[in-house]
C-alpha cells in the first residue's frame, strides 16, 4: 500500500542510499587503482608444482654441472637473436654480430678480469653477464664497437655452478644448494630457491618462461612455477637511476617504446614527476604573489560594487576551458616569448620599480599637499602604463647593450638551450589558469575578517595597511595558505595546457628554459596506447593514484585549514 | 509549583513530569501543567526560559532541532504523544503551531492555506475551494484577499501574512492550535487584530499561545502559567495571577521588577 | 622616506596593478579571442604579391593563408590583408618592413587586383586567382559551361564547375554591406557544416553537436544523483563521522584532476564494465568490441562523476540559504519529511539546482583531458544521435569541441592555416562556457534576493 508513511520511508531510504554512493563512488576510485597497481608490487616468487599436469615439452635446458673453466679452452654463447660471444678461460672475447644471414666480428678483446667462473649471453640482448671467482656479476653490453661497463651484481656465494639466462633482464645463478633470481639490470636479487644438497644434473625451462623442472638424475624431478609479471619495475627501477642497457650511464629514463622488441620498457617516473613538479612549482611563482595580492586589494580597498565585478570576472576566468589557454600560450605567447625574451626580463624587473618610484613619488607630493596618501586611481593606470611603455622602448637598448643584440644567442653562446615551450611559458599560461582559485579563496577569507577586529586597530590610529599586515594577514594566514595550496592541487593536476605547452619531453630539473613531460600529459597522452594490463598500462595508473593522493592530501589540508579559519572567526 | 485551580476540571492536553535537554542542557524541568479545552492558555515568563520549548513538546517540534531528548508524558486525550507508535504526522494536524515571524510559503494565498488539506488527500476542487474560504474567514482575511488569492502570499503585509498563516494552521481543523508569539513581529493595529482572532478562536479550539507582553496575556489568555528557568512557577487562571500572586516570583515579574 | 614604507602605498601600489594585471589579462584574452575568431569569416582583400625574381620563396612566419601550398613553388602569392600593417608603403621595401616579411631577400611587388577572387570549394579547399571575363575565355575555348573561369597563380586558366563551388567572392570589390553578408554566411556554414577531410577547414557542426549530446546525457546522469545527494546531506544526514566522511569524499571528489578522472573511466567504465557487458549482451560480437571500448556513454558517465561534486555543493547551498521557518512550518501542517522536502524545500531550492546544472554542464563542455581517453575521436564517420533505431547510439564515439581545438591546432598538418581556424573554434567553445556561466551566475544573484525576501 503506497500510504504517506511509505511514501516517507522510501524517500528515505533512496536519499540515504544516494548520500552513502558519494562515498562509495570515492572509496571505488580509490580502491579500483590500488587493486589494478597492486601487482606492480608483487615480488617474483618460485612455487612448486604437482608434477602431473606439467607433462608439456620444455624447450630451454642447462646442464648443472660445475663447467672446467681453462681446460675445455672456450665458450661460445649466444643471445638467440643476432649476437654470438666466444669467450676464452683468459678472458679474451670475439664478439660477432649477424648482419644480413652472415656473422661478423664486430668487436674483440679482452675482459677485465682473468678467469671467470661462468658467462651467459641475455636472450635478447646484447648483455654479457660473467660470474669471477669474488662472488661478483660483471655485466658489459655492446653498444657499437665498444663494451659498455655496468655495476657488477654481488652474489651470495662465490662458487656459482651455472648462469643461467631467463629474459632480457633477468637471470639465475645457480650455486650448491641454492638457486638465486637477479634482475640483470638493476642488479637487484628477486628471490631464491633452496635446494637439496643433492647435486643437480638439470635444469630445464619451458618456452614461455613460465615453468621450471630441477631434476637430480635418478627419475628424481621436481616442477616448479615461476612467477614474474611486471620485471620492468621489479627491480625497482620506477624511482631509482638505472643504468639501461645502450646507454653511456645510469640515468632516470622515460621511454614507453622499446627499441627491441622483446626488451621491457624504461618507466621511471623521476622524470614525470620532477616534470609534474616543477610546471608546478612556475605556475605557483608566478600566480602566487599575482593572485593574493589582488585578493588582498579587493578584498580590502574596493568598494562593494568593484569588488564584486572583479570576484565575477575572477569566476569567470575560473571557467575559461583550460584547452585554449594551452592553445594560446603554445601558438602565441611561446613565439613571442622567443623574439622578446629581453622584453619579459625587462618588464618583470621594470614594472614594479615604476610602479614603487611612482608609489614614493605621489606619496611626497600629496605629502608637500598635505593630503591622505590613499586612493591612487588614475595616477596609479598612468604609472603601470608607463612602467609598460618604458619596458618596451628599454628592452632592444639593454639587448644591443648587454648581449650583442640577441639574447637568446648570447644564452646559446653560454651553453644554456632555449626551448620555445619551456617552463616559463608554463608558469604563464598554467598561473594565469590557478590564480582564479587562489584569488578566490584568498578574496573570501580576508573579506571574512570580523570588522570589530579592523575596527579596533583602525581605531588606535593606523594606516588601513598597517591594520592589513599587522591584524588581518595574520588572522586571514591559515585560510591564506588553504589558498595557496588549492591552488597548488589545482596546478598538480592540470592537463591540457601541459600538453600542449611544454614540448613533452621527460627532461629532469628545473631549468627555466627547458621544457618537461609532466604525468598528467604521459597519462593523457600515452594511455589509450598502452596495452591493457601491460607493465607500462599499470605504471600509468600508478602515476594516476600518485596524483589522486597527492591530491587528496592536498585537499584535506584545505578542509582542515578551512574550518580552523571558519572556527576562528567565530570565536572572535 | 503552587497552583490554584479547581481539580475536577477537563482536560485537553496534560503534561505530567515532562523534562528537556538539547545537547547536555537541561531546557525544562519536571513539568506539570493542565491545558483545559476551549480555553486560551498563555504561557509567559523571561526570554530563554524554556516557553517556546514546552510549545513545542506539544507536537514533538522539538525533535526536528539538533540533539534533543527527553523524559516525562505529554498526554493529549489521554494519550501520549511521545509514544514510539505515534503518528507524528497526524498528530501534527491535531495540534497546529504558529510561529513567531510569518512563515508563508512562497506560493499564492490559496495554495498556502489548501497545503496542509492537500497533504491529507483532499483532491476535490470544491470541497478545498470551501475550507479555504472558511478559514480565511475565520480569520477575517476573507474579504481582504478573495480578489487576489493567487496572488503570491509574499505580497501580503506582514500582519495578514500572520493571519494566512493561522488560517493555514485552522484549515486542518486542529483540536489544539499552539502560538508562539504570534503578534510579536507585527504592528498594533496588527496585533490587535490578531489577538480578537485569538479570542473568537476558543470557541472552536483549545489555544496555547506564548507571550512576553503581560497586556496580551491579560488580555486575552483564561488561563496563565508562568515559567522560570525551565520550571513552572506558577499557573492559575489569569485574574488570579494578574491580581493575587502565589509567588513572589510571579509577582515580580509581572510587575516588571525582573526579565 | 620611513613613513612611506610604513604607511605601506608601496604595497598599495603593487596591489592595486596586480588586480589591474590580472583583470587586464583575463581582458585581453578574451578581447584577442575574439577578434582573430571574427576576423577568420571577415572577407579581407586580397593582395598579390609577384616576386620579381624566380626562386623558391621561403615562408616567413607571418604568412598566413597562402593561397595553396603547390603556389609556393611559382613566383605568385596571395594574401589576405587583415590591416595589421600590410600597405603598399610597407611593401616597396619589403625586406626591411618587419612584419610582413616572408620571403627573404626577395624583392615583392604587392597589387590588388579588382577582379581577385576567393573561392571556396565544397572539399574543404580555397582558391585564390583572378576571375577571367567568361566571354573571353569561350571565344578561345568554343564551348559553354557553368561555372567560374579562373586565373590561379602562373596557371593556365581553368574552369571550375559550377557544382564543386561552395560559394566565391571578390574580396576587392565587396562594399561593408556585402562583406557584412558574406562575413555572416561563413559563419553559418562554420556552424552548421562538416569538416572538410583534413580537419583543418570546413565546418564545426558535428563537434557542437556531439559536445550537446554528451553534455546533455552526462546531466541526465549527474542531476538526480547529485541532487539526491546534497538532499541527504542537508536535510536527512545526521551529524556524525560517517556525514563528515561522506562531506569529505565530496570535496575530493571536486579535486581528482580531471584526466585521472579520465584514467577511471577507461580502466574501469571502458575496460571492466564495459568489458563485461560486451560478455554478457554482445558476445556474438566479439572480440570487436561494442561497449567495451570508448564511447558516447562512457564519456558522459565519467563526466558525471567528474561534475557530481558541483551539483552537491551548488544544490546543498541553495538548501542551506533556504529558511528553517520554511520547513518547520511545512512540519506544523502534519506535512512528513519527505513531503517536506518534495512539496516546500524543493521546489524553493530548484533554482539553485539549475545553477549546479548549468555549472556542471560549462564545466563538462570545457573538459578535454578525460575525454581523449574516453570517447572522443579527432573525426567520426557518424553522429551519435540519428533516424536510426535505437536513435542514441550510447556505443558510438564523438566529436567535441575543445579537442577538435586541439586536433586542429596540433595535428593539422598545416599549422599557420589552421590557426585562425582555431581562434575560431576558440571563440565559439568560449562564447558557450561563458554564456553557461553567466547565466548560472544571475540565476545565483535573483535567488539569493529572493531568499532574502522570504527570510
Ligand atoms: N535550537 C536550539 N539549540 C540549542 N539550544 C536551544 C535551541 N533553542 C532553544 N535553545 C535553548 O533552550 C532554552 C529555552 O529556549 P526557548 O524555549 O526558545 O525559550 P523562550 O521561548 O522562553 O525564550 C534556551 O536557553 C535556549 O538557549
Ligand atoms: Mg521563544
């Protein structure tokens, strides 16, 4: 029967369960990228099998027996693509490469040590892997006609009975009762196998590198599952340098397109992040101090009317699509800003010595009058525009004074690279997109003040400045800061204007002319490409969570500052 | 509490033991009071003692402001409103309230006053055009707004916006219809409207109205109950209480010596 | 000196430009905007330039549309002068006039000939050359047929059919009025016509429509959760931890950036849901996937969550700006909650509700991050609403307006052309999102006033 009663109680059950799906609709985002990032973090593992189900061939297999380094003479060993190594007891190489079905010697010589224990070619790769007698990895790869030396990796014993290759980035040392698992590249050791004191005759790996059998000879076997989805980041790889295999050095790498194939993809996110960063950290310098000292004027100084236009068009430019900002600042500001580098410069140093001269100049003369030194007005246009003016007929004089008539050729001459899409560009287009949301808050938080506390100072005799910076800032402060960092959240997880207007490229630092590639742009930009469930598809949504977190803190700072302001101006 | 009043006298509303608390603060204390029927009753006593709050307990409006618990029986007919199984709804339309300020929704005069008969199910034109009319001209409102009753009620003045919304209370037809300071916001000539509306009201309904001004209770009040700090000092009918006093208290209050 | 600084007018000062800086900005943007989105439909004159010496001109960076690519290699271009600065004085010492400087060391001998024509072709296309006096040409061609007879640069005259031209004008002889008309004309075709195939001319009807369609479906989605929502917790949520967690989870949900909104939606709306319900209802059309890949529903749904806190918090202060009186007296007439709350609170705060919408909808149709990964194509072969059964097409992918800005200004292979194609695109995504905003904002201010008449 649909009575008033039940007609009541339904309306609350659906209001209810539409409140509680807000949360659930937040706890879902959350979880959902914790779950799918969750794997990423599995460590590799070794389980063992029931030996029945794995019947199937296996393709791959060792002999665990100790080899007799300097008497069989040498070693030939072969990455199964095009790369072959003849590796003597000595430690002298001949290093051949197949080009067009034939192989040639593309390099030779000798290695820096003068016996070793065992050698592996990595599938795959061009790595050579050499276990010495000290418990000790060396690792050298080929790039061109040289060898490239990398960290050693450190075992855990020194005798090593075989290396035994697994993918192009990790390998096993199989030593007397114990099977290691290392991470060729970043040298870090994945896990390890006990094994019985028996000694091995085989070891065997299926085709896909999924499954292993051990057997000790005597119809004694055992099969074993090996477990590694993700080794582009296993061995740590996301947040430390490593050194790749076809580069000169360590180095934080970004790079989603592997040059081989079958090679895993770099995925630091140093680079992102520092990227995401520092277009951060411009924007902030840029639109802070902009931002909060216009909230403060209008907040403080205009009269009713004014201050609400200017808090209208502020929520208005809050609505500008960021897509034409990043359009605008990529098409328009970025070439100008080449041509009039000196210009910007000029301006950013001249503007406000105008402007201060000015300030000290009016502020005498209406002195000499014996006026108030308040409302500037017209004065205070005339001075910008001439702060302006004298910017523009400056700069070229200074240019041809200081660096021979170019700037930007003088900063070459300097060693210093001018990218057209550089961070200054960013720190404009994105600042002038956060400064809305700064100025607001601020605006509103100032603007809150309770009069009897202005009053009360204005009252003992000081200036309307003196009672902004010496009572009102210092109350408004919390709320301030809640300011700035939504601001701060706001340009951390900007997008379109980082796109278009940084050039994209995972450069480190925080060099004012150079671009940067931020995560927000990668994740834009790179995730309808990544195959689902891959590594690089799974670093991405970490990149993803890292941004919600990192936003989701920011966030709560703001509610908590906000309501301590809130609770504050009550009690006052 | 001294009370002076005959024991064999009907009863509408009967508050037995009734106490308060919002929050952890104690409101009311241990009432006992008679509301006898077709009577005006007036509660009066200093602002902040709990008078609008003992209203309230009247039809459980109190339970719709933050935190409230409470304790004791309200019993109307003889039966207690605060029990689980109560209607809150139904018995809202037995007892009707009218707020201090004017509070008519922003819709015209005749949706305001047919709101509550809508509520109830009422969907027959004619049978609404009639109970409105009716109310309207029960508190003489009729003639000053049958031109314009689908005018927006937010036209009115102030004083006949107070009267709307009685009309709208009456037009459910309350048994008991509960005043909180009902001419306090308006203007005398208003107010004395208002308050001859209070006295043909008994006729028809048993009134509860709160007041601070001692005239109005004088006025137009039979019955007067005079609280303090959420106890009930003093009740007895208004010539009584306006001339003889049982309690200094009292006696200091209505003539103006304290609150 | 002292009480200069004390007194604190430098700060005054520095203040007061920066609200001048901020609003001058936010100006000039809009006013720049505007003006190079206007002036792409202007109908400028035409100026030819000769070069006096054959050679392979190199472009300069201030060259806009030349009149076809294949022209760069003849010793004749076109341009459109727009009156920022090109002049025959400027012209006679073309190398030193700085602005218009575009083939180096060349010497350039600017004219406008009367009879310079503009043509545009239904493909997408412009032509520029002179108009040939059709008389003429039949006496040496002997044969008639409709259409404009044409001089392009250094080519032989060529007839173009009647059907291949869109419409043509002769920039030079045009009075305001007629520039007036066909200024107008092109802005109607901008509005109401297909892309041409590069993207980079033509119309933009497909990507206002599609931003409509989507828009409009995610606020079918989001108004009554987000309502609802704001409901529960201004009028039914108690006041305890769980309120202030489901409050908190509102406003981290307003600061998720937008484009790991955008991850969600694909990882999870597009590839799990969507995964599943391909399983379930579409698994005859597999492995192509139906739902399981980004499209119009996707996009609206991850839209709608990305909107929902707008909604909540717009909504929840309109019901908080509404009297109490209101509803205790709705309580006083036996009125239920949720009698309360449909019949008296509702519909008072209705408008409120609409400024949310409105918000949520400008915010949405600004929004370009979120959908590159969800729904939107640079180019769809169909709309997403047609006369075909089931009419909505939730599956189909879209075309949106502020990444087609973005496809135009970045992929177009030519990219000085389709500047001013952009500032035109610009201006028509701007003039929507600030009309949404303007209304949502005076639809704030009467409702602010009328609540304080009430109260
Ligand atoms: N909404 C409320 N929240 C908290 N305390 C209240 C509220 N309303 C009233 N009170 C408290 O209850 C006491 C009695 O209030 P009330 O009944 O309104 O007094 P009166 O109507 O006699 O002036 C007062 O002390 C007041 O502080
Ligand atoms: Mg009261």
């Amino acid at each position: 029967m649909w009575t008033r009663q039940s007609r009541d109680c339904f309306s609350r059950w659906l209001v209810t369960l539409v409140g509680y799906s807000v949360l659930l609709a937040f706890a879902i985002i959350f979880v959902f990228l914790v779950w799918q990032v969750w794997p990423l973090f599995q460590p590799a593992s070794i389980s063992a099998q029931s030996a029945a189900e794995s019947s199937m061939p296996y393709s791959y297999q060792v002999e665990a027996q100790r080899r007799q380094s300097g008497s069989s003479g040498l070693l030939w060993l072969d990455n199964g693509l095009d790369e072959r190594v003849q590796l003597h007891a000595d430690g002298r190489f001949r290093w051949y490469q197949r080009l067009d079905g034939d192989w040639q010697l593309s390099l030779q010589g000798q290695l820096a040590l003068s016996s070793w224990q065992a050698a592996v070619l990595l599938p795959g790769s061009r790595t050579l892997l050499v276990a010495d007698q000290e418990a000790l990895v060396h690792s050298w790869f080929r790039l061109h006609q040289q060898l490239i030396d990398r960290p050693g990796i450190p075992l855990h014993q020194s005798e090593v009975l075989a290396l035994i290759p697994l993918s192009a980035d990790t390998f096993f040392s199989l030593h007397p009762e114990v099977l290691h698992w290392h991470h060729a590249t970043t040298g870090k050791r994945l896990t390890e196998l006990r094994l019985s004191d028996q000694p091995l005759q085989q070891l065997q790996l299926s085709a896909d590198r999924q499954r292993m059998r051990l057997d000790w000879g005597a119809g004694q076997s055992k099969d074993y599952q090996l477990h590694w989805q993700h080794p582009a980041v296993a061995g740590g790889q996301l947040w430390s340098k490593v050194h790749y295999e076809g580069r000169r050095e360590a180095a934080y790498v970004w790079q989603t397109a592997a040059a081989a194939d079958d090679s895993s993809p770099r995925l630091s996110l140093v680079p992102l992040t520092s990227g995401t960063l520092k277009a951060a950290a411009y924007a902030m310098l840029f639109a802070t101090p902009l931002a909060i000292l216009a909230a403060v004027f209008t907040a403080f100084y205009l009269p009713e009317r004014w201050r609400h236009r200017a808090r209208a068009t502020m929520e208005m430019l809050e609505s500008m699509p960021t897509v034409i900002l990043g359009f605008i600042a990529a098409f328009l500001l970025a070439p100008w800003l080449e041509q009039q580098l000196m210009l910007f410069f000029v301006l950013l140093v001249l503007v406000p010595a105008v402007l201060l001269v000015c300030s000290g100049l009016w502020f005498h003369w209406r002195q000499r009058q014996q006026k108030q030194a308040e409302q500037p007005g017209a004065v205070l246009v005339l001075s910008l525009v001439a702060g302006i003016l004298t910017a523009f007929m400056l700069a070229p004089v200074l240019e041809h004074a200081w660096f021979d008539g170019s700037l930007l050729l003088w900063l070459a001459g300097q060693g210093i690279d001018y990218q057209q899409r550089n961070a200054l560009i960013i720190g404009m287009a994105m600042g002038l997109a956060v400064i809305p949301s700064i100025f607001s808050l601020t605006e509103e938080v100032v603007f809150q003040v309770p009069a009897s506390l202005t009053q009360g100072v204005l009252a003992l005799g000081a200036s309307r400045w003196q009672t902004l910076s010496s009572m009102v800032l210092p109350v408004a402060a919390p709320g301030i800061l809640a300011a700035i960092l939504l601001g701060l959240g706001r340009a951390l997880g900007e997008t379109m204007i980082l796109i278009m207007a940084t050039g994209n490229t995972p450069l480190l630092g925080f060099d004012p002319f150079e671009g940067m590639r931020t995560l927000t742009a990668s994740l834009a930009l790179e995730m309808p490409e990544a195959a689902v469930g891959s590594s690089h598809f799974k670093v991405l949504l970490l990149a993803a969570l890292l941004l919600l977190v990192l936003t989701f803190l920011i966030n709560t700072l703001v509610s908590l500052l906000r309501l301590r302001i809130r609770q504050r101006y009550q009690q006052l | 509490m001294q009370t002076a009043m005959p024991t064999t006298m009907q009863t509408k509303v009967a508050i037995r033991d009734f106490s308060l608390w919002f929050q952890h603060q104690q409101v009311l204390d241990s009432i006992e009071l008679t509301i006898p029927p077709n009577q005006v009753t007036a509660l009066i006593g200093p602002s902040g003692c709990g008078k609008s709050s003992l209203l309230r307990a009247m039809n459980r409006m109190n339970e719709l402001m933050i935190d409230c618990r409470n304790q004791g029986q309200v019993l109307l007919d003889g039966q207690n409103i605060y029990q689980p199984e109560t209607d809150v709804a139904r018995l809202r339309c037995r007892v009707g309230m009218v707020f201090q300020k004017p509070n008519p929704f922003p819709k015209s005069v005749y949706d305001n006053v047919a709101f509550g008969l809508r509520l109830q199910g009422e969907r027959s034109r004619r049978r609404l055009d009639e109970q409105v009319e009716s109310a309207l001209k029960q508190v003489g409102l009729w003639s000053e707004v049958k031109s314009r009753l689908h005018q927006n009620a937010l036209t009115l003045s102030t004083g006949q916006q107070q009267r709307l919304v009685i009309a709208r209370a009456i037009a459910l037809q309350p048994e008991v219809l509960l005043l909180d300071e009902p001419a306090s916001a308006l203007d005398p000539i208003s107010t004395l409207k208002v308050e001859e509306l209070i006295y043909e009201l008994k006729a028809t309904y048993t009134v509860v109205i709160v007041t601070h001004n001692m005239q109005q209770a004088a006025r137009v009040s039979d019955y007067t109950a005079f609280l303090n700090q959420g106890r009930l000092v003093e009740w007895a009918a208004t010539h009584t209480i306006f001339t003889q006093p049982a309690s200094q208290q009292t006696e200091d209050y209505i003539t103006g010596r304290f609150g | 000196m002292r009480q200069w600084w004390q007194q604190g007018s430098p700060w005054v000062w520095l203040s007061a430009s920066a609200l001048l800086l901020c609003l001058g900005l936010f100006m000039a943007l809009l006013g720049l905007i505007a003006v190079k989105g206007m002036q792409h439909f202007w109908p400028a004159p035409l100026v030819q330039f000769q070069l006096s010496e054959q050679g392979k001109p190199q472009l300069g960076r201030l060259v806009r549309q030349i009149s076809d690519r294949s022209e760069a290699a003849t010793n004749r271009l076109w341009l459109l002068d727009r009156g920022d600065g090109l002049s025959k004085e400027n012209a006679e010492s073309p190398a030193s006039s700085g602005r218009y400087l575009l083939l180096e060391a060349q010497q350039l001998l600017p004219e406008r000939p009367s009879n310079a024509v503009l043509v545009q072709l239904h493909d997408g296309r412009t032509l520029y050359g002179t108009m040939l006096d059709a008389a003429e040409v039949w006496q040496s061609q002997e044969q008639a047929e409709t259409g404009l007879w044409l001089e392009l640069a250094s080519q032989r005259p060529v007839l173009l059919p009647a059907e291949d031209i869109r419409a043509y004008w002769l920039p030079n002889q045009l009075s305001l009025w007629q520039r007036g008309v066909v200024f107008c004309q092109e802005w109607r075709h901008f509005l109401t016509a297909a892309p041409s195939q590069n993207q980079s001319a033509g119309g933009i009807f497909p990507a206002i429509f599609g931003t409509l369609v989507m828009v409009l479906l995610m606020a079918v989605l989001v108004t009554p959760f987000g309502i609802l929502a704001a409901i529960y917790l201004h009028e039914y949520a108690p006041k305890n931890w769980l309120t202030q967690l489901i409050r908190t989870s509102v406003y981290n949900l307003a600061g998720i950036p937008s484009v790991v909104m955008g991850i969600f939606g694909l990882a999870f709306f597009v590839y799990v849901l969507g995964g599943s319900l391909d399983r379930l209802f579409y698994a005859d059309q597999l492995p192509a996937p139906t739902f399981g890949t980004p499209g119009l529903f996707w996009a609206a749904l991850t839209l709608a969550l990305l909107t929902l806190p707008v909604v909540i918090v717009a909504t929840e202060e309109g019901l908080s700006r509404l009297p109490q009186a209101q509803r205790l007296g709705s309580f006083a007439l036996g009125a239920t909650q949720a009698e309360t709350i449909w019949k008296v609170v509702v519909p008072q705060a209705a408008p409120a509700m609409l400024t949310g919408l409105i918000l949520a909808i400008a915010r949405a149709a600004g929004e370009v991050a979120p959908l590159m990964l969800v729904g939107v194509v640079k180019s769809a072969p169909q709309l997403p609403v047609d006369m075909q059964f089931p009419f909505i097409h939730l599956e189909r992918k879209f075309m949106h307006l502020g990444y087609h800005l973005y496809d135009v200004g970045f992929q177009s292979p030519d990219a000085e052309v389709a500047m001013s194609l952009v500032y035109a695109i610009g201006l028509v995504l701007l003039t929507l999102i600030l009309l949404l905003n303007l209304s949502a904002f005076l639809l704030r201010q009467r409702l602010r006033r009328k609540y304080r008449l009430i109260d």
